[in-house]
C-alpha cells in the first residue's frame, strides 16, 4: 500500500519571514548592527534537525546545551562527550517523548538536570514587557539562550504545540527570529514579537497549563562525575516513593537503637532494582577504535572520578554501610555490573534499545596512561543479531592495603547504596525517636562533613532527586524553579 509523503511546507508569510529572504537578511543586519544577534552565531554553530516528529523539545535543549559548551559528563557516541536527543531521558522515558510529546515542565526538568542554570517562565507568570527584555537579554549575550513553547496555529502554520530555541530580535521591528528545529517542515523565520507572545499564551491540552518561555545558561558547577539518578525503567515511580514517604516512616516507626539498625531497616526494605535508580557513570568507548593506552583526558576523567569514589570509601556512612553488607553476605560482581554496563554503552553508541543486546563475556585488564599510571579497563563482547562488538568500560577505582597487599576496589552496591543516603534530605531522618541517635544519624549525612569534591557530587544527586520527586508527584508542571538544596 503506497505511503504519502510530504516534502517540506510552504512558510506562511505573512506574518513569518523567511530568514534566507531578502528581507529576512535585511532584518538580521539590522538587528546585527544593535548587538542583538550576538547568541546567533553559538546557536547556528550546534542546531540540528529533530530526529523524531515529537522530539522538539529535546532537540531544541540538545542545541542550547551545546551550544553553552556543558560538558555531559558521558560519551555519546565514539570517543566524544556530546549532548543528544537520545541521552535526555532523567525526567520523562524517550519512548513516551516519541509518542507523546513532551511538556513545558519536563523540558525544565531535563534542563535542570542536565546541570544547566534554568529560569522558566508561563505567560501566566510574566508579561509581554518583561518577556521583550529577557528576548533583548538573551540575544545580546553568548551565554545566555532561549528556548520558546508556543502554538504553531498563531502563526498560520499546520501543527499544534512546538519547542524551538530563539535566535536573535530586531527591537527597532520588534521581531524575534525563532530557529525551527522541524527544518525538515520549516526554515527558520522571522516574527512579531507580539504574535509570539499570543502563541506562547495559549493552553497546552495535556497539562491544562499556559506555554510559555525558558532562559538556560551555565552552571556553576557541571553535572555529577561518578553518580547520577535514572527513570529509565519505569520502577523508579516506586522507588521515588519508597525514598520520599516509606524511609522516614520506617526510621520513625520501627526500634531502631543503632546506626547499623537504621541501615538494616533501609536496605531490607529497598525495592529489589533500585540499582537501576542510582548508578555510577561508565565511560565506554569502541575497543577498535581505541589506543591500548588512556589519552590523557580519559586518564584526568578517570583520575576524577576516583577521587570521588575515595572520598565516598572515608566517609564513617560508608564504614558502617560495608560492615553491615559484608554481615548480610552481600556481593558485587563487577564483571556483571559491567556486562550491564557494556550493553548500556552499546545502546548509546548505536541507537538501538539495550535489550536488542547481550554481553557474552567480560575481562578485566589494566591498562597504561601517559604517565605510565594504570587504569582498569573492562572489555565487554556484546551481541546483537549474531554480529560482535566488543565495549571497553573504564572504571573507576581505589586502593586498600591488606594483609595480602594492595586491593583494587571499584564501584560497588556499597558505595552506591552510601551516595544515595547522603543524598536524601536531611529531614529524612528528623522522624528516628532516640535524640543521640538522629543527631549521629545528621551528623553522618552533614554536608559539613565532606570534602568538596563529594559535596559537589551529593548536591547534584539531591538536585535530581528533588527533580523526579516532582515528576513522581505529577508537580513538575506547577513548579519550575531550580531545586533548593
């Protein structure tokens, strides 16, 4: 059966103008010559096509990451760390994003949670006047971008609600230049502010809320190095609920007299995959297409992340967290978590969904830096559709002196299970009944306590997870500030 096809659409013109028209160039010198062109040119240089009818919104923030220069922290594909639509998945799974669409509040949400420094705004919440100066604020700066949700029919064009980043304003024409990331639908164009403003405050019929307006710009600090939260798998509803209502209730409700009591108590009552919640970030890169060697940014990398994961191990939480999971018998093979990690990595780096993929055998290898310092480097053989590709993984790891001599330790449920309670709110434990003990208990978890590096890394962990409690909470819609710490 034949398949219609369209190719591209005519712009509808008036009120848009074409960019590439005479008079849409007219308008950018113009509006070049006042200074308000001035985030174009970073834009311009990271904008890319959506890849998915409905990923306008991870597109558009794609662009705008990038074109801040944050660094994600992970690989994309190959060798290089690099925003894309397929790694914005912290607050709403891609598979619902391509068949749904995505709301305001969510594209905040993966702004926030990509490390980003968000301000966002409903028409209900701003005005046109205000709006005019954060345009005239954005477009004068490289380091501040915009990126703008509003309803297509405004400006006579086919479709409904659309996200596209703006790229520059002509204040003498009052005309904001909107750079469509549907190019396979629109070019970019020129428009009236003022009808942009219409489009912007107009109901979206999946949330019931107005549309509205985002300014992004650096962080302070960059995104986690060792940790970050996934909802991912779907079981991260139940495991936001278990963190957020269940601990405080149970530290608050059973006899608890030990600090050792009070793990217990948690991590008996852990929802079985809530490793699929938390997980240490793995760098992966394609075994052929890599040196035997570390490159000296991998080894910088690396070299990071292992002082988070010292300074993890010499936290007093972690002490009795490993005392209590050695009593329980409790083991972590990294051969299997780097089989999971391996398949991850081959979902990444090919675009295919991980369950496509099986790991058919690990080894472990160390491996030498510029400097001749070693790495540990896990080659993992992954599977798909009878064709082999093999993964390496670099992790992480520390040295503790034994009997027998010096032994490596890497990421683990144990230090993983450690970044997931100093990441709670420190109200979490305000419910336990003995004084000495809640004391202990906030003196364990204190900020105060820990180095700056690991503060930095426990800060972004309560970020996230302040950012799925709201979407946990359905609240992501209402609230779009930055997460109070």
């Amino acid at each position: 059966m034949a398949m219609a096809s369209l190719y591209r659409r005519s712009l509808p013109s008036p009120p848009a103008i074409d960019f590439s028209s005479a008079e849409g160039k007219l308008i950018f010198n113009e509006a070049l010559q006042k200074g308000t062109m001035e985030g174009f040119f970073r834009l311009i240089s990271y904008f890319q096509t959506q890849s998915e009818p409905a990923y306008c919104g991870l597109a558009s923030l794609s662009v705008v990451l990038n074109a801040l220069s944050i660094d994600p922290g992970r690989k994309w594909k190959g060798p290089w760390r690099w925003f894309d639509e397929s790694m914005l998945d912290c607050c709403e799974p891609l598979e619902v994003v391509k068949e749904k669409g995505i709301s305001f509040g969510k594209v905040v949400c993966l702004a926030h949670c990509s490390g980003a420094k968000v301000e966002a705004f409903r028409t209900s919440q701003s005005t046109i006047e205000d709006f005019r100066k954060f345009v005239l604020k954005c477009t004068s700066s490289e380091n501040c971008h915009m990126i703008s949700s509003y309803h297509r029919g405004v400006f006579m064009q086919t479709g409904t609600g659309h996200f596209s980043p703006i790229g520059g304003y002509n204040a003498e024409r009052d005309m904001a230049l909107i750079l469509d990331v549907a190019r396979f639908k629109y070019p970019p164009h020129w428009v009236p502010l003022k009808l942009l403003w219409e489009a912007m405050d107009s109901i979206d019929e999946s949330t019931g809320k107005r549309r509205g307006f985002m300014l992004i710009s650096r962080p302070h600090r960059e995104p986690g190095l060792l940790y970050t939260l996934s909802c991912k798998d779907e079981s991260w509803i139940d495991i936001a609920k278990y963190l957020k209502e269940d601990v405080p209730r149970l530290v608050s409700s059973q006899h608890v007299d030990s600090v050792d009591k009070i793990i217990s108590v948690v991590f008996k009552s852990l929802p079985s995959n809530f490793n699929q919640f938390i997980r240490w970030v793995a760098e992966i890169r394609i075994t052929e297409d890599s040196n035997q060697i570390l490159s000296a940014e991998e080894k910088s990398r690396l070299k990071l992340k292992q002082l988070v994961l010292k300074e993890v191990h010499e936290t007093e939480l972690f002490k009795h967290i490993n005392k209590f999971l050695s009593s329980v018998g409790y083991e972590d093979s990294l051969t299997y978590a780097a089989a999971k990690a391996c398949c991850q990595g081959a979902e990444i780096l090919s675009g295919s969904p991980s369950k496509e993929f099986c790991c058919r055998e690990t080894c472990v290898k160390c491996i030498k830096g510029p400097d001749d310092s070693e790495g540990t480097v896990v080659t993992g053989v992954v599977v798909r559709d009878g064709s082999e590709q093999k993964i390496d993984l670099l992790v992480p790891s520390t040295q503790t002196e034994c009997v027998s001599g010096p032994e490596a330790n890497y990421p683990a449920g144990n230090d993983v299970f450690t970044a997931l309670l100093l990441a709670l709110p420190p109200q979490t434990w305000s419910g336990i009944k003995d004084q000495a003990l809640m004391h202990e208990m906030k003196q364990l978890i204190s900020m105060a306590s820990l180095p700056t590096l690991l503060q930095e890394e426990v800060l972004h962990l309560r970020r996230q997870l302040q950012l799925l409690k709201r979407c946990q909470e359905n609240k992501e819609e209402e609230d779009l500030a930055a997460p109070a710490y």
